[in-house]
C-alpha cells in the first residue's frame, strides 16, 4: 500500500528531469529549484530564485568578467610531469592524460592577460573541475610566470581559486607551491601592483594557505567554503558537528580575513572600482 | 621511561638479549665461539636492517618517541638561551618555542616545534601541532632577530598545522602565508632543518629559508602517510604504499632540490644518542652560519627568492 503514502519527494521535480533533453537543466542545490542552463547564465551561473552561486569553470568566469575577447591567454602549454612517478589506484601520469581529455584543459589553472572595464590585468582563474582544483607544479609555475607579466607591464593581478589545495601526487613539490607563490608576490608588493585575491567555492588548504590570502584586498564569493583544514577533518577532531555557517564566506569575513563578500554579478564592476581607487 | 622498539627492529633486540644470556652463562661453559658468532650476526642484522630502511620505516623513526626533540637540541647545542612567548595579540602558542641563544661564536634566534615525551606534556604542547598564535610567535621572534641582525634557526618536527575550530576563526591559512611572504623578505639569514616530522604546511609554515637541511631519518611532504592513504585509497591501511609513492626522505628530496644537505644521524637514528645527533648538528649548523652571515642582506633575499621561484617539475 507503500503508494498511497507517496510523499512530495517523490514526484519532485528532481525526478522529471532524466525525462528533458540532457544537460539543458540544473537543480539548485541550495533551494531545488530547476533552472534552465540559458537562464543560470543569463544570471550570472547564480539561482535566480536564492541567487546560490553554481561551481563554474576559467571558461565562464572569463566570460563574466573580462571584456569581450580581450582575453589572451599565456603558457597554456605546460602541462604536469611525473616527477615521483606517483601511483595509487592508478598512475599519476595516466590520470592527467585522462583529465585532460575529460574537461579539455591542461591543468587546474588558466592564466593571461585581459581587460576589466577597459583596465588591462593579468588573469588567473582556477578550475576546480581538474583534480580538484589541486596545486601541483604547473599551478605554481603558470602563476608565478603570471606575477612575472604582471611585473613586467605594471598591470593589476587578478586571481580567482577554486581548489582543495596542494596536489598530493607531487608530494613536497606541490607544498613548494607554496612557498613559490608567496615569494613571488612580495616582489609585486614591492613594486606597488595591486593584487586582488578573489577566493571563490571551495578555495582550501595550501591555496588557501598561501597566494589567496595574500590579495591586497581578498574577496569571497557568497557562501563560498573557505578554509585551512577541511570541515570533515576539523570535525573528527574536535568529535563535535561544526556551527552553521562555519567556513563560509561571511564567516571569513565576520572573522577578519575577507575585505568583502561580492556576489558574482557585482564582480566586474566591484574589481575596476577598486583599481580605479588605488592607481 | 619504556624503552619504544619499533617492529622492524625486533629481531634485532632478540639476538641481542639471546647474546646477553649466553654472555651471563659463559663464566661456566666455554661458548666463546658462539657468542662470537651471534656478535657478528647481530652486527650483521643491523647494517643489513638500518641500511636498507623502507621509506614508511624511515616515517617510524622521524616519530620515535625518545627521538631528540626541539628542546633537546637547544640544550645541547646553545649555551644562554633565552626563551621568548607569545604573538602579543592572542596568546603563548606552546606547540612552538624560541628565543636568542648562542652557538658557541653565533648569537642565533632559534626557533622550533616541540612534541611532548608523555600523553601530559604532549596535551601542553598540542603534539606539536601549532594554531595561528603560533605562527605569528614565531614571524614577531624572526622579526626580533633581524631587528637585531641575528641569524633564524628554525626546527621543523610536526605532525601538521593544528587543524581545529577556532584555529580556522583565528585564521590558519592566513597566518601560515603571512610568514611565508614574510620570511621570503627577512633580511637575515634563515637556515631550517627538518629534525623529525615535516607535515604540509604547518612545518613549512615555518620553513622558508636560505638552506634547507635535513635529518636523515626525518621525512617532509605534502600529507602524512595515513592521511594520503585515506584519500587516496580510501583506507587507513596502505601507508606503507603512500609513504613509497610520496618520496617523502631526505635522500628523495635532494634529488628534487627541495632540501640542500643531508644530515647524518648516529648508526641506528637520533634515537640511539643525543649527544652525538645534537653534536653532528651543531657542526652543520656551524659551517652553514659561516657561508652565509658573509652574504650581504639583498643578495641573500635575492637568492631566496630565486631559490623558490624555480622549485617545480612540469613539462612545456
């Protein structure tokens, strides 16, 4: 007699969707509402209904906050090595390969220059979607050749993250990103170019860690996670449920270290305001 | 205190007791030959087990519980240490010490992260995992030392940077970058050494320099064994294979050029003698300090920063 319980989940519009043509529709997961992928974009990839800010990739937000076609991008060839030749439930290398073939870039960062508002900048944008957002060699060396370019023509440095953090299938080379990347920017601090760390779902450990809260200003995007130890670690070991809201954007920014939470369709506007402020 | 005896060592320990039996009885029966025998052969087990360590063995001796700790080797290395606490803005982080100390002729700033040797003391010092008070103790400490132009010795040895709540509201990652960005200016030199645990980010938080040195049974990486096997295979129980594939010892790392000299330890780990383990390290100390008090401030900033813009292997 289980269907004369049938409950509202049931017949929820999760359930319609493998019946529309594939890849036209998104749930939120915040609020469930579904949207068409014309509409999200059209909205900034944020709910129209929470205005819940979707995961996107360097494609997008290039899209979002860049001036039509004033991309360039630079050093898109490098790609990672094996220098452990690391293996676990399958080789290092092989699962590069496979990456990027799956979400057709090379690494978890794409970097050049481009203009804001007609503002030339140099640009970094990770993406989460290859392994995680992880910080392995390339990351490190596309953004410090990045700093150099931003050196070099005295433009703004602009990068979004979007990473769990250090790669571990590099070992201590990924933890030298670390390093690599803050010594970098002191020399963009020393010649007084501004950089805006923009950190954005879910930025965590090592880039955290190191460039992303390193910014002039650092900005998050709305309800971001943003974080040093990931929640599930922090929970094991303090054996409790963590508070609501916890490593969220507004939570960093309650506790000091974000200028400001912006939501995506305020970015553009928010980033040459400020440049235009300090140059 | 029990003495700890890893599992490899084992057979080790019982050649040895079986000797000090027939050493006992040898005053009655004439076994001299065969006590010799067994010498050799302990002798023998010993090369063949401490020379030919596996990487995830070399991970047990970097924690051996009596293996000499931050306190131990400023002890025995310094003479008039002065510790100095606090970050001046939220508290005294115990998971780290420091103060200004001499080495015999060098007047050093020397700071470190400190296990404790008993379930008390390791509660006192949080295992040696630091929260951000921590991190900014020690960069307030560094800053002391190039006010005064003294030279940083930092000890590494940490199982992680304390991965906790309110070490997230105080802000973790903020504090470790700081020091990052700001050790990478320090104008005097920094000299670091990975004594036992070098855990991710919380050990490098304090580990930029100009040379890094590491002990030989000491390891440094990215993640702990465990934790890259839970990750990576979903299970505690392969740490042996994470502990392989990370290529976390001291001679992996030179290869890479991440760590810049090897420090022997005495036969057997740190362990065995801390006299001679503090000794040995002192000397290196010592001949590293000499190099580089002789490099003027811009160039040693210079060649730090040169140092760590090209750590990195990729293909292009």
């Amino acid at each position: 007699m289980a269907w004369f319980k049938r409950s509202k989940q049931n017949i929820h519009p999760n359930s319609e969707k493998s019946d529309l043509p594939d890849g036209l529709w998104e749930k939120c997961p915040s609020c469930s509402e579904i949207l068409h992928k014309k509409q999200l974009e059209n909205n900034f990839w944020s709910c129209v209904k929470c205005e819940h800010h979707f995961r996107i990739g360097s494609q997008e937000y290039i899209k979002l906050l860049l001036d039509e076609n004033s991309f360039t991008e630079i050093n898109k060839k490098i790609r990672s090595g094996d220098p452990l030749l690391f293996i676990d439930s399958k080789k290092y290398s092989q699962r590069i390969d496979e990456t990027i073939k799956k979400t057709q870039l090379n690494d978890a960062i794409k970097t050049g220059v481009g203009k804001i508002n007609g503002i030339e900048v140099a640009f970094g944008c990770m993406d989460f979607s290859f392994i995680g957002g992880s910080m392995g060699s390339v990351v490190g060396e596309k953004i410090s050749r990045l700093i150099d370019k931003s050196l070099k023509h005295k433009i703004p440095l602009i990068i979004i993250s979007a990473s769990g953090g250090a790669r571990m299938m590099e070992g201590a080379l990924s933890l030298m990103q670390l390093a690599k990347t803050s010594v970098k920017l002191t020399l963009l601090a020393e010649e007084k170019i501004p950089y805006i760390s923009i950190l954005t779902d879910p930025t965590t450990g090592g880039t955290t860690a190191s460039f992303a809260m390193l910014g002039d200003i650092n900005i998050g995007e709305p309800k971001a996670l943003i974080g040093f130890a990931g929640p599930r670690v922090i929970k094991q070991t303090i054996g409790k449920n963590l508070p609501e809201g916890f490593q969220t954007s507004e939570f960093v920014l309650e506790h000091g270290f974000l200028d400001k939470v912006v939501a995506r369709k305020e970015m553009k506007n928010f980033i040459s305001t400020f440049i235009n402020l300090v140059s | 205190m029990a003495k700890t005896i890893l599992d490899f060592e084992k057979p080790i320990i019982e050649l040895e007791e079986k000797l000090s039996e027939m050493k006992k009885l040898s005053d009655n029966l004439n076994i001299d030959n065969e006590i010799k025998i067994i010498e050799e052969k302990v002798q023998h087990l010993k090369e063949n087990i401490y020379k030919n360590l596996t990487r995830w063995q070399r991970v047990q001796l970097a924690r051996h519980p009596e293996r000499p700790y931050t306190l131990d080797y400023i002890y025995l290395m310094t003479q008039d240490f002065i510790e100095l606490h606090g970050d001046r803005n939220f508290k005294d982080d115990k998971a780290v010490v420091g103060g200004f100390a001499k080495i015999d002729e060098y007047k050093v700033m020397i700071i470190g992260q400190q296990k404790g040797r008993d379930t008390k003391s390791n509660l006192h010092r949080n295992f040696g995992m630091m929260n951000p008070e921590g991190y900014r103790k020690a960069l307030r400490l560094m800053k002391l030392a190039e006010k005064f132009n003294k030279p940083v010795i930092t000890l590494l040895d940490t199982p992680g940077a304390y991965p906790g709540l309110e070490a997230e509201e105080r802000g973790q990652a903020e504090a470790i970058a700081r020091n990052l960005f700001e050790m990478a200016k320090l104008k005097v030199p920094i000299i670091v050494v990975i004594i036992g645990e070098g855990a991710s980010g919380g050990a490098l938080g304090i580990g930029l320099g100009d040379r890094i040195l590491m002990l030989e049974n000491s390891w440094y990486s990215v993640i702990s064994p465990e934790s890259c096997s839970s990750i990576l295979w979903r299970s505690w129980e392969f740490k042996e294979q994470a502990a392989e594939a990370l290529k976390l010892t001291a001679e992996d790392l030179i290869k890479l050029k991440i760590i810049d000299r090897i420090v022997q330890e005495p036969f057997g780990g740190a362990h065995k003698d801390h006299n001679a383990m503090a000794l040995i390290l002192k000397n290196v100390i010592k001949e590293e300090l000499s190099l580089l008090i002789k490099t003027k401030p811009e160039k040693l900033i210079q060649n730090r920063v040169k140092k760590f813009s090209e750590l990195g292997v990729y293909e292009e």
